[in-house]
C-alpha cells in the first residue's frame, strides 16, 4: 500500500513539473500561429492547463500537459468589418 502512494505522488510530480507554462505557450503560439493577437492560461489545474488565443478570424482552445499543447477546439469568430469575398 505505502508502494502505491509513492507511485501516485510521482506521477503527480511528473505532471506537476512538466505541465507547460505560459513561456512555452507564447514560444507555441508564435512558431505555428504568427498572427494570435491575445493569448494566455484561462484554466490552471496544476498537473494541466487550458489556454486560449484569439486573432481577428479564430479562437483556439488548447489542452497542455506534459510539455505539450493539443488543440481541443477552434471556434471561427464573426466578423462584420470583414468583406465574405477576401
């Protein structure tokens, strides 16, 4: 039993310390979308984390864990400004 909680508290440690900071996902952000205008953590769990960006056409929810950003949702914003032919 006390074998067990040494292996729970070290996978939690594993996802404390690798769980990506908000340096990493602005360096993220600015290698695969050049153009997000606003970004930053929406939700810290800890072991993870939600973040967002938006530019002018789309926001993009991210799930971050073990160093690494998967993208959970892309939601395309109304533009009324924006002409439907460009």
């Amino acid at each position: 039993m006390k074998r067990a909680g040494y292996i729970i508290a070290a996978i939690l440690l594993v996802l404390v310390v690798t769980n990506p900071s908000i340096r990493e996902f602005e360096s993220h952000e600015k290698g695969g979308h050049a153009n997000a205008s606003e970004f930053g953590r929406i939700h810290n769990y800890f072991i993870c984390s939600i973040y967002q960006s938006n530019n002018a056409d789309y926001r993009r929810k991210y799930f971050a864990i073990l160093g690494n950003f998967y993208e959970i949702n892309t939601r395309k914003l109304y533009n009324p400004n924006k002409s439907i032919l460009e």
